[in-house]
C-alpha cells in the first residue's frame, strides 16, 4: 500500500488495516495531502517517516502503546513518533517532563537527546492520533482522516490482542481510548506530561515500572527504558 510520496505500512499492520484504505476517508486524504504539497507547503514528518511507529513496532509485537495527538510542527523535529524527536533536535518540554518521571520511577537518568526510537523498536507504539502537519500550523491535518485511521489502529489492538499497556496521558488521549477493556489490557490514565497539566499529577504516577511489572506478570519481557546517548543513535539518524 503507498500513499503519497511513496509512503510504506509494515505488513503485519497493512493486513489488520486493509479495509480501512478503500474507505473514502483515506481517499480524501490522500487527496488533501497531494494537494498541500502542490501548494508548496511543507508538511511533516517527512513522508517516509510518516507511518514510522508502524513499522518500527510490528502489530504482534506491541507491548506498550503511548498515545499523542501531532507530529511537532518544526522543520527537522517529527520523524512518525509521539513525544520523540530526531538525534540533535532540543528536547521538547512534554519529554522533559517524560523524562523526570522516568528517573523518579526507575532512577534512569535522562538521556542527552530526545529520539524515542530504541522504545519503539522494543515494542512501545508511539502513536499520534493525527500523523501528518503542515509546518508552523499545528493541528493543521486534524479532521482530515487521520484520526479514523488511528482509531481503526487502536481498536485492532485492543480487540485483537491481549495483555497490552495502553498509557493514556491527558484528556484527548483517554478519550480516544476511552473504549479499551481494562479487563484484558492494562489501561494507565494520568495527566499530560505538558508543563500546562504536568503539576495536576503527573508525576509520581510511575507508568514505566507499572507497564513492566504487568508485563513481566504476564510472562512477557519488560522494556528497557533507559535510551543510549546521542553518540550511540547515529545508526537511527541515518536511518530516517
């Protein structure tokens, strides 16, 4: 399956979402998105990059899913995970917060970057509810179809697999997986980690060692959250 700019879906995920690229949301959108580039707007992540949590954590080796809402909107930021940005780019202020948890509840010490991908590839789905946005215009694709796409995604997860960790920070992501059986998968709802709701109680919500401990129940390896330094993530960089 390819969108516009030649965009790739790993195919264990393409085989639980086929339906959902005949629907005429998506022909809409891949619409819309041919439509800004030929206006000459920039949009981000770039294409290649735009399903990258897909096809950095395969749909049966999921474990953890965190969800976001959009890519950063500035030029070299997004590269298709929530909360992450590219080896060398400032971290965000969410992912500092992120970070501060982290270390209080694992005393994992912050790494000197920002880029999430060694979770992803451990089988954290990074998720954004919208996976595209035009630069310096954030929420710009909201409303466009991403957000059916995505919903598909968590339903498919949440319906077909069990023993999953979804960690809903804020009200926009626990609405979205408001439908999630906390019988069958380990649901963790707090505040978001944005300097704006951070104080309302996220911290001291220890995500990161209660997703191990419901994982490790389970017979299941948990993730090492510890990122290695920047020196260590040329590989990833190249990558993308």
């Amino acid at each position: 399956m390819s969108l516009p700019g030649n965009i790739k879906i790993h195919p264990s995920w393409y085989a639980v979402l086929q339906p959902e690229f005949g629907k005429p949301y998506m022909g809409a959108l891949r619409d819309f998105l041919q439509q800004e580039k030929q206006a000459g707007k920039a949009i981000f992540p770039p294409s290649e990059q735009v399903f990258n949590a897909f096809n950095s954590t395969p749909f049966d080796q999921v474990k953890v899913v965190i969800l976001g809402q959009d890519p950063y909107h500035g030029a070299g930021q997004a590269h298709g995970l929530c909360f992450s940005v590219m080896p060398g780019v400032r971290v965000p202020p969410s992912l500092k917060n992120i970070y501060k948890e982290m270390e209080s509840d694992l005393g994992i010490t912050a790494p000197d970057h920002g880029c999430l991908q060694p979770w992803a590839e451990q089988g954290v789905l990074l998720l954004n509810a919208t996976l595209t946005v035009e630069e310096s215009n954030a929420g710009a694709h909201q409303g466009r179809g991403w957000e059916q796409f995505t919903d598909a995604a968590i339903h498919a997860l949440a319906e077909l697999r069990e023993g999953l960790v979804f960690i809903l920070w804020g009200s926009y992501a626990q609405k979205k997986g408001g439908f999630i059986d906390d019988r069958k998968h380990l649901v963790l709802r707090g505040p978001h980690p944005s300097p704006l709701s951070a104080h309302r109680g996220f911290f001291g919500t220890r995500p990161f060692s209660q997703a191990n401990a419901y994982l490790q129940e389970r017979g299941q390896a948990p993730i090492n959250w510890a990122l290695p330094p920047a020196s260590a993530l040329q590989r990833v960089a190249a990558a993308l």
